[in-house]
C-alpha cells in the first residue's frame, strides 16, 4: 500500500454510491417482479417452510419451453427475496478502505462463530472499497464478471437452501448477494447479482477457513459468463474476504463505528422537506461508516514507523529492532460464569520500544467512541 492516504469518502458520497446501487437494483428487481408469479414465489422462499418445491398454484408460471428461461425465473425470484430482507431495515456498512487493508493483514487466529448470531443491524448492505481504476484484474473483471459494488448480507438455513432474516433464530449460514455492474458488448453496462453462501456450521474458524469453504461450494455454472474457473476463484477470495472482515469488525466488542441517518437532521429530528413524497424500496434509513477514524490514524502510525527504519540500520543485537506488529482477532469470556464468548481486535501495536531514543516513542492509535452528527456544508 502506498504511503499517501487516498481521497477519502465523505458520508454524502458514501450515501451517493451507495444510492446508485440500491437505486439500480430496486429497478432491476421492480422489472423483474413483472414476470408472473416472479413475486408470489419470492414470499414463498421466505417462509419458514421445509419445503422448498414451486407452490402448486405457481407451477403455471414456471417457463418450460428453455432451461435458462427458467433458471432466469428462479435467479429474478432470489433476488427478489433477497431486496425485501435488505428493505427491512435499509441499512448500509461503508468500511473505510485503510481499515479494511489492516483488517485483511491480520494474524491467522481461530473466531467464534457465535459472535455473528447478532449483527448490530439485520440484512445490511455493505459498501465494498472504491475500485482502483489502476488493478489489472479490476479491469479482467469489468468485462468478464463485474466489479461489485457491495453486497447484501442475509441469512440461510435447511442447508442453505432456504433464506431468511441474519437475525432469524433458525439461521445457520450467511448468504451473500454482490451487486455490480459488467461492461457488455451487446448492451454496455448493466447490473450483475452473484449469490453465495458463508458456512458457519463449526464453532471455531479462520478467516480462510471461511473462504475456502466459501469457494469449495460454491456452484460454478455457464451463467456466470467466465469460462475460467481459476478467475471466478480469485474474485470469490477478493470479496468475500473484504466482507467477512466488515461483518467480523462490526461484531467486536468497541468498533469503531458513525452513524449518519439521511433522513435527520444535527438535532436529532426528521428533516423537513417542501416536497414530501410517500417512502420508497430502495430509500437508505441508516449509513454506518466503520473505521473511518481508526483506520487514517493506523496509516499515520505505519508511516513513522517506515520513516523510522529508513533512518536506523539494521542493528546487530539479537532483539528485534522496534517494529508494528500486525492486528489480531482475540476472543474473550464474558457474563455471567463468563459462558459469553465475545470478539475483539487488538490493533497492530508496538514492540521493543525501550531500543528507541529517548523522546522518540511512537504515538499509540486512540480512538474514543463518539456520536457522530453530519456536519452541514
């Protein structure tokens, strides 16, 4: 990573992309729920029923003149379902992108599973990093699978074969709904959906356990449009790994997390508005920006520590010199009798500081919770 910081989102840009997705989507699904009994179906997968046939009365509407016709069907009636969870609560995670690179350096470490039983907010939309127009594979992906935008976070149970709320008490699993958009010749830019699920049947796990099984059940299919195996894989790894980290982050015990409510203004109250319109699917009631502190002030921190190694020699004494070292996740019992199993990560922190010169300590990264207000421009 370079050590300049990049142009940094503000919330009304985060809103903004965020906006432009959900926005596109909402339509995508609005013309899709078109299709006879597209909709009807969509409420049946999210009933809490085991079985997962076509109603009877919908089997009239299942095309059977084409296996894609159909295939497209059941694809428009998932997505479907998957909006109407997202449009119950309406929240977004934008994750800063800095925070994001550190989350993504840490330690191999074992994570309960149990700490994601709760998300702080049910079905959230998270906003995936800015895309680097400069990454060679962004640009292999723009026209082959789509370069994500966020996806939305939902639950799974019956083997996964079913959808339901993450707050639902039968959940098992997370599902993921990445939604983008892919450069085509025929029509240019249009919306792309990939659904996948997280299994979370063991009680311990590592961030790699998680992607690697991810991958492994993935179902690799023609639709897809990506004759090569090895690049879906690869794009799988990218994004999952950025979401699994957002949703693991925002599961510790102090993240470090503002709240910005479009729709309230600095005193707390509903925004007054000349024009009032009835509320719509696609509207954002809470952006929660993660790390939007934390992560600048951990950037700063591995600067003085680079400016300070290309000042000092190596040494030749058997300590190691004063160094960061990388973030960790690190579980902790709490509660009564301490059966509570929580969360947290240690930020990357500093070794052998007693070898540095006098005056010369590093500066620690603290970072208060505060409530944060969106400031009027």
């Amino acid at each position: 990573m370079s050590n300049d910081v990049p142009a940094r989102r503000t919330s009304k840009q985060v809103l903004a992309t965020a906006r432009l997705c959900i926005e596109a989507l909402a339509r995508e699904v609005s013309l899709h729920s078109s299709t006879p009994g597209v909709r009807e179906y969509a409420a049946t997968l999210l009933e809490a029923n085991e079985d997962i046939r076509v109603p009877e009365h919908l089997q009239k509407f299942l095309p059977v003149h084409s296996v894609e016709a159909r295939s497209n069907f059941m694809a428009s009636a998932r997505d479907n379902a998957i909006f109407t969870l997202w449009g119950r609560s309406k929240v977004v995670y934008a994750m800063d992108d800095l925070m994001l690179h550190y989350l993504a350096q840490s330690s191999v470490s074992k994570i309960p599973t149990s700490v994601l039983q709760a998300l702080p907010h049910a079905n959230p939309f998270i906003l995936l990093p800015r895309p680097d127009v400069n990454d060679p594979e962004l640009a292999y992906w723009r026209t082959h699978l789509g370069v994500p935008v966020g996806a939305i976070v939902f639950g799974r149970f019956n083997d996964a074969r079913q959808l339901c709320s993450t707050a639902d008490e039968q959940r098992e699993d997370l599902g993921l709904m990445f939604v983008g958009w892919i450069d085509t010749e025929e029509r240019g830019m249009i919306l792309q959906t990939i659904r996948c699920t997280i299994p979370l049947r063991h009680a311990h796990l590592t961030v790699d356990d998680v992607v690697n099984e991810t991958v492994d059940k993935f179902h690799f299919n023609e639709d897809l449009g990506e004759d090569s195996n090895v690049k879906l894989e690869q794009w799988l790894r990218r994004y999952v790994t950025q979401v699994f980290n957002s949703l693991l982050y925002v599961c510790t015990d102090q993240p470090d997390t503002e709240v910005y409510r479009p729709s309230v203004n600095r005193a707390g109250k509903a925004k007054s508005s000349k024009k009032q319109r009835r509320p719509r699917p696609d509207d954002i009631n809470t952006v929660v920006k993660v790390g939007f502190r934390l992560g600048p002030a951990l950037h700063a921190a591995k600067q003085q520590s680079d400016a300070r190694e290309k000042t000092e020699g190596e040494g030749t004494g058997r300590r190691q010199r004063p160094h960061q070292r990388a973030g960790h996740w690190r579980t902790f019992w709490t509660g009564p009798g301490r059966e509570i199993e929580k969360l947290n990560w240690v930020r990357p922190y500093w070794v052998s500081t007693d070898l540095l010169s006098e005056g010369d300590t590093p500066n620690d990264v603290v970072i208060r919770p505060v409530t944060y207000k969106e400031k009027k421009r």
